[in-house]
C-alpha cells in the first residue's frame, strides 16, 4: 500500500454528537488513523471519546507537548488511551515553540532535542515495567522520577507503543530516525525540504542507529485548500499559513525554502501585535509554497509529489482565520478527494 492509502485526519476538540459523528465517518471510510493535538488541552481527553466510538481507527496524540507534563503523567495517559482502545493509540510528543513551554505553561524548555531524548526514555521505561514495581529512580537532567514503589494496577496492553517524533529541522529529523517509531512531518514543510532535508536527515538517523527504512513511519501533514478558483484558495489560506509562521524559531527553515524576507516581515507584525499586518505579509509565493491549494488535478499533482517520500499522509484545512462555511467548505473537500470514492 502507498501512502496515498494511509490517510489520517484531524480531530479536535467538539460537542459529543459531532464528535461520534466525525468519528464514525472516518473509520467507514477506512481511514487508518486521527491525530488530537495539544492547542491548549491535552490530546488524551478527545482520543479517549473517539476510542469508544471506533474499533479500528489508530488514535494518535499529534502532538502532546512533551516538556509540560511529568513523563509519568504522560506515560500513564497513553496507557490508558491503550486500554480504552484496544490497543490502538500512538504518543505523538513534541517540543513546541520555547515561549508557550515557558511563558503559558510555566515549564522547562531546556535544550529541547536533549530533553526530548530523555522524555522519551523514561516514557517507554514506564510503559515497559511501570506494572513490574521494578523501576526504581529514574534520572535525568530534566526529570528525577522516584518510582520505587510506584506500580500499576494491571499489566498494560503493550509494553511498547509507537512514539511519533514530529519535525521541522534536521536533527529532530535525524533523532526520529535514531530512536523513534514515527515522524510526523510539519504542515509548514514544503516539497523541496522534504526531499532535500528532512529525506536526508531521517536516513542519517536511520544508519547511525543501524535500522531499516522499514523500522520507522513517515506521515506527512499537509495543509490542503481544495477549490477550483485557486486565487480565493490562496486569499483563504493565508492567514493560517501566516499564524503558524510566526516563530521566530522557524526563521532558519523560512531561509532554507527561500521564504526568509516575508516570514520575518510578519513574525514583525505579530511582535508588534499588527495580526492584520502580519497576514498581509504572508505573500502568494509563501503560501503557494507550502500549501497545496486550488484545483482537483493541481493539488493531487503536489500531493504526490509529497507522498514519494511518505508512508501516510494527514491533509489538514488550513482553519485559522475561516469563516465556519468555509470551513466547512474545505473539511468536504479534503472528505472527497481523500476519504471518498475517487481518493487520491
């Protein structure tokens, strides 16, 4: 199967009926997964509903923020999210930007590639042996865990469960590779970074750990605004396009695809609280560049040029700043090209 056959959606947070509702249409139409992610609550709470509605769907957390949360707490949700599921959930853990870790929820970003690392271990530490009350004192630089005589109340349904790395630059491309079981590729990501950067880095990580293309999952996030009059495509996804833009973290991505002027120019606006400003910033090129929008046979010709280099694959309307027909507008379009009959 290709990754064109492996489609995820997004699930956020909404009202139980439309929640069962939503839910129920993925898994008839045989999609293989859905991603929560943490925009303020945690992603377990969603997954867990959706868990009791499905029977097949793969429930993903994409993403949880890692360093917010003790790595028990994490550990512990996702165990229990296998529970709820049969078996079926996957931790998606990711940094996010160092002025929501520290600012909004008041936690320790640190060097997030390291402290990501550590995370990481003591999860599947956790998930392993939390229900043997043989883990100890876990300790790191991050984290000291006094486990002694901490246990669960039963074995878990596995004793390892995939862990999913999303990336933007190399080394978290090249750490997935290294020790994790996936790598959620960033909605921001255009064709030439993936094949150029993030292809490269993912193997270096793959060789220096001596495993197997095979050993680990690429799923691509992408955002996608399906519509025959591509100028109003564009006009819609520019202000989501803006909104994740502006990081000054991601500056060294936005030189790397050539983006570097505008994305500075709105990352400026939003400094100065100019939202309007900032969106204006964000030119055709950019948006062009990383979302693929417009008609049916333009936007399945980028798509695929995208999913050589992929596994699966999760389109995403670009939400931010849409009126709720169009959103509804776009999430059909994605259900049609992608979940229908005529799928991609």
């Amino acid at each position: 199967m290709t990754a064109s056959e492996h489609i995820w959606a997004q699930l956020p947070p909404m009202p139980a009926k439309q929640l069962v509702s939503a839910v129920e249409q993925y898994e008839s139409a045989g999609l293989e997964g859905i991603w929560a992610s943490q925009t303020f609550g945690a992603p377990f709470l969603p997954l867990s509903a959706a868990a009791a509605v499905s029977e097949k769907l793969k429930l993903g957390t994409g993403i949880a923020l890692a360093f917010v949360r003790s790595p028990l707490e994490t550990a512990c949700n996702i165990m229990d999210l296998d529970l709820i599921s049969g078996g079926r959930a996957v931790l998606g853990l990711g940094s996010s930007a160092q002025s929501l870790t520290e600012g909004a929820f008041g936690s320790t970003y640190g060097k997030p590639l390291a402290h990501m690392r550590e995370v990481i271990g003591l999860v599947r530490a956790i998930v392993a042996k939390g229900h043997t009350g043989e883990l100890g004192v876990l300790e790191g630089e991050y984290h000291k865990l006094d486990l002694t005589h901490f246990r669960t109340l039963s074995a878990p349904v596995r004793t390892e469960i995939p862990i999913y790395l999303p990336a933007v630059f190399q080394n978290a491309c090249e750490m997935a590779g290294e020790i994790t079981d996936g790598l959620l590729g960033h909605p921001l990501w255009n064709a030439q970074w993936i094949r150029d950067v993030a292809t490269p880095a993912l193997k270096r990580g793959l060789d220096k750990a001596g495993r197997p293309r095979s050993a680990i999952t690429v799923n691509l996030q992408m955002f996608v605004a399906l519509n025959p009059d591509k100028r109003e495509a564009i006009n819609d996804a520019r202000a989501n396009i803006a909104f994740y833009s502006q990081s000054p973290q991601y500056l060294r991505y936005f030189d790397g695809i050539g983006m570097g002027d505008p994305a500075r120019a709105l990352q400026a606006c939003f400094a100065a609280g100019d939202l309007a400003g900032m969106v204006a910033a964000c030119t055709d090129e950019m948006v062009e560049s990383i979302a693929l929008v417009g008609p049916k046979d333009e936007v399945l010709r980028r798509f695929h040029e995208r999913v050589e280099h992929a596994d699966a694959c999760t389109p995403v309307i670009p939400h931010y700043g849409l009126e709720p027909d169009k959103i509804a507008y776009y999430t059909a379009g994605i259900a049609d090209l992608f979940y229908g009959n005529g799928k991609a």
